[in-house]
C-alpha cells in the first residue's frame, strides 16, 4: 500500500481490492486512491435521504466521497461503491477507518486517542453507519 503525503502527513492512501470492481464492459479495476475524509465527507451525507431512510447508506455515501481513483473508472460515485463485491466494500469500510483513525499519539485517561471504546478493541464504525458485510 503506498501513501501520498502533503504538509508532512499521509493525505492519500493507495490500495488494491481483494476482488475488484467489474465495471458494464466487464473491465476489473483493483487498484485505487482514497484520500483523508474532511468533516464534511461525514456530516453532509446526513442530509441525504436515502441515509436518512437506512443509515447503512451512510457508509455508500461516504466511500463514495473519498475513493478518488478505481481503475480507470472515470467517476466514483455512489452506483460504483453499490456494485462492489461485498468483500471490497468490506475491505473499503475498514481501510477507511484504518487511516482516519487517530495516530495513538493523542491518548487520555490512558485509553488509545483519548476512547474507552477503543481500548476494549471496538472501533468507531458504527457511529459512523459502517458495518462490516453480514453485521446487522
């Protein structure tokens, strides 16, 4: 996995699906970009209502907004992210999470980044609407 750095800090993170994306010509695209989300990428799909309907989409919305590059897709957007193999939307939710994570560096009250839930081992996925594929 190869990172892009600006301002001296990971910006964009390279990746290769387990999977693939088949695209209408039937053309696999594995190789991708996804960038740092802003708290905009998070907030703003809030207002959608198709997460507003299923907050499962939420995650859809978000991948969407941060996967940058697929291949030769020309576009991302939420059709794309829809018609990934369950396995790379999986793999997806937990880079994502992976890199827009907290260094560690800011730890409080002895727990990782400041978050009980985090020492026990959980992850801030479900307060984001990100499931891993087969959790209801």
């Amino acid at each position: 996995m190869q990172t892009r750095s600006q301002g001296g800090f990971q910006t964009e993170v390279e990746f290769t699906l387990p999977r693939g994306y088949v695209d209408a010509d039937g053309n696999l695209h594995r190789h991708g970009v996804m960038r740092l989300a802003t708290a905009a990428d998070e907030i703003l799909p809030l207002r959608d209502p198709r997460v507003q309907q299923n907050q499962a989409y939420h995650a859809v919305i978000v991948l969407a907004r941060v996967v940058t590059r697929l291949g030769d897709v020309p576009t991302i957007d939420t059709r794309v992210i829809e018609n990934l193999f369950a396995s790379d939307l999986d793999y997806l939710q937990r880079l994502y999470e992976r890199i827009n994570d907290s260094d560690g560096d800011d730890e409080v009250a002895g727990h990782p980044a400041g978050r009980p839930e985090a020492a026990r081992g959980e992850t801030s996925a479900a307060a984001r609407g990100f499931r891993a594929v087969g959790e209801a």
